[in-house]
C-alpha cells in the first residue's frame, strides 16, 4: 500500500468519524449504508472502501476550488 | 419532424418513488411539447413486454429508463428485467439514457455494439441521501432536491438538443455546483450535508457514456 493512499485513508477516516454513525446513504437497489458501515469499508481497503477514499478526496478537491 | 421519446417510471418502493417523482417534470413537459411524441410506461405497466412493444412500435429515438439496475440490466416494476443483453438490439439507433445503478458497465457497452448510438448511465451504485422523515413524499424532501437537479439536468440537456458529450459536461457543473453550494446548518437537522455532498460527488464520479460523444435527440 502505498503512503499517498495511507494519508487519503487517514483523511477520509477522520472526516467520516465525525458523522453521525448511523446516518445512511441509499446505493441502489434496496440498500442503504452507514456511516458506520462506510467507514468499515474504508478501514478493510474494499474496492467500494478504496473507491469512497477517490471519491471522498475528489470532493474535499471540488470544495477547495471555491463557488 | 417529431421526435420520439420513451420514458420507463416504475413505482413500487422508496428508491422508485424517488426517481419516480425526479422525471415528474419532464413527462409533463414533453406532454405539452409538439415537436416531441412522448411514450411513457408507468407503474406496474413496466415490464418487458410492454417495453419491447414500446420499442418496436414507436422506435424512439431518446429512452430515458429509471429503475433500478445492475451491471447486466435495467428493471421495472417489481425488479422484472425491462432491458439486457437479449433485447438490447432494439435500442439500436437511439440515445439512451439510464437513471439506475452499475449498468452502464456492461450492458452500456453491449448496447454499442448492438447498433445503439449512445448509452448513458452510472459504472457503480447511483447514491441519493434521503430525510428518513419525507420518504413517503419525495417532492418534499430537501435532501433528495441536488440528485433531482443533476437527474433533471441530464434529461433536460438531451431532451432540448445538447449532444450526449455536452449533456454529461453540464450534469457534471450541475453536480459540482451542488457539492460546493448545498446546504447550511440552518436547513440540516440530521447533520447530513457532509453525507449528500460525498454521494453527489460519487454521482459525479461515476456517471459517464459509451458511444458517440457527439450524438444528439
């Protein structure tokens, strides 16, 4: 794994950890996800955890550049 | 000359009453729009008979499917399989876009290769944040109101002439614009803003194309 990914993980943690854990997001079909669920995903490195890590950072990006 | 145009509005859960209610707008639009033949299938009226019906008889030249999806189909009422690698053929010569979950993966690029012009859709799961408290009332729920304007602006763009690549870039602003302006304190009780702007964002990501970037309805 390399460094770069581990500080975006890092990154990603944090922002979710202050989240109310069970606030949930529909994906589709007939699921829903927690926060609390998101963020397992993250920690086991999953291709949905490692996917949320690019899409979580490309947001903090679009927020960056200002309205 | 009129244009034709298929719609698929399935309604038999909360994510479907969702979508259901984002293309309200469009299908009253079009109702009144001379220039454009609007072919709706709505509710338990969307299966795959009817839908192939739909295709051969009108031949539409834009489909617009909402429903749920994977990355081998798209459904109507009841997750009754509407479209798939079996009938694909009969979106040959049409723009389609679906509002659905993975199946621009697959059958996206099955739909290319079958002779459609262009195929619309997400390559992941479409991600919405919903007010637990308006599930019941999807055009009262604010939550919902961003992922309704980038659905909007997507069919919109199509449906007024915009080519498949212009479409994508404006529903992409539209998002964008979302994920910088959505949302104050004052108007989230659930602390949910942070949530609605990282599914925008994966909308964002994962919404894309195959096919003719320069098509147009």
């Amino acid at each position: 794994m390399n460094e770069n990914f581990s500080i975006k993980k890092e990154l990603v943690l944090e922002r979710f950890k202050t989240l109310n854990p069970e606030s949930k997001i529909s994906i589709g079909g007939h699921k829903e996800v927690t926060v609390r669920e998101l963020i397992q995903h993250v920690e086991s490195e999953d291709e949905f955890g490692r996917n949320i890590v690019k899409v979580q950072i490309k947001m903090l990006q679009v927020l960056a550049q200002g309205v | 000359m009129t244009k034709k145009f298929l719609i698929t509005r399935p309604k038999y859960d909360i994510a479907t009453s969702y979508l259901y209610d984002f293309s309200e707008g469009i299908t009253k639009l079009l109702r009144k729009t001379k220039d454009i033949h609007i072919t709706s299938i709505e509710l338990s009226d969307v299966n795959r008979k009817n839908f192939e019906n739909a295709l051969n008889k009108e031949t539409p030249k834009l489909i617009f499917l909402n429903g749920h999806g994977d990355r081998n189909s798209v459904l109507g009422h009841q997750d009754a399989v509407i479209l798939d690698k079996n009938n694909v053929k009969l979106a040959k010569d049409s723009i389609t876009y679906a509002l659905a979950c993975d199946s621009l993966e697959d059958l996206g690029k099955i739909a290319i290769t079958e002779g459609a012009i262009a195929y619309i859709g997400y390559r992941a799961k479409f991600m919405i944040v919903r007010d637990p408290s308006r599930t019941s009332s999807p055009s009262k729920d604010k939550n919902a109101l961003p992922f309704k304007k980038a659905c909007n602006s997507m069919i919109n763009a199509l449906v007024f002439g915009n080519t498949v690549e212009k479409s994508i870039e404006l529903t992409k602003k539209e998002y964008v614009h979302s994920i910088k302006s959505y949302g104050t304190s004052k108007d989230d009780p659930y602390g949910d803003v942070p949530l609605i702007r990282f599914a925008l964002a994966w909308d964002l990501e994962f919404l894309d194309f195959e096919g003719n970037p320069n098509a147009s309805f």
